[in-house]
C-alpha cells in the first residue's frame, strides 16, 4: 500500500453543479497530462473528498494473485480516513469477497452507512 492519510474528507457544500463539473474537467485534463499513476490516484482521491462525504475510502488495484484458483486480489493505492496502519492489516480480497470484490465482480457501487455492521 501505497499512500494514506488519516483525515476524513470535508466537501466543499457550497459547489454548485457547474463548479463540481469544472473540477471533474480539471482533474480530466490533469490525468490526460501525467503518466505518475500515484499522482494521479491522490489526485481522484482529493478531488472525490470535495464533492461528496466520506469517513474512509481508497482506491485498489486489481492484482493477478498467485492462486490460479482466484487470480485476482486487491491492493491499497490511496487510502484516506483509516487512523491505523493499513500495511499492517490491508486484506487480500479476491474477485466476490467484501465490498472491494462485489464491486468489482458486478460493478455496481455499494453504498454502506456503517460498513462495520454490514454483512457483506
């Protein structure tokens, strides 16, 4: 894992939807201008944390694992909002496990007000 910041995201209530556009174009055609993957993903982190609320969130790479029964896990790029050390417990997920999983394997977004009471 990459980079981690412990500070939860405070967004900016007073954009309107042409300025969240505006940001969205900005960090469109900063991406278009870097080839720094790292760079690139604080970026899509920074920006995420002005437009909506979050306590944590991260942004995983997709992994070919070692397993061929489950090739695919996830890993840590950008973490933003845990007060732990991730490298330290960051899970290994396969393709369908957790939130990361189910995500990735159906691609449909997983919206949880407590993730820590969840079943998934």
């Amino acid at each position: 894992m990459d980079q981690v910041n412990t500070t939860t995201s405070k967004p900016d209530t007073g954009l309107s939807t042409v300025d969240k556009l505006r940001m969205l174009l900005d960090i469109t055609q900063k991406i278009s201008r870097s080839a720094d993957l790292d760079e690139i993903l604080n970026l899509v982190m920074d920006t995420l944390g002005s437009l909506i609320h979050y306590d944590a969130a991260g942004i995983y790479l997709i992994e070919t694992g070692e397993d061929d029964a489950s090739p695919n896990v996830f890993r840590s790029k950008v973490i933003r909002g845990y007060e732990i050390s991730f490298a330290l417990i960051e899970p290994r997920l396969r393709m369908g496990e957790g939130f990361l999983g189910q995500v990735a394997q159906t691609g449909q977004p997983i919206m949880s007000a407590d993730v820590s009471k969840d079943s998934q």
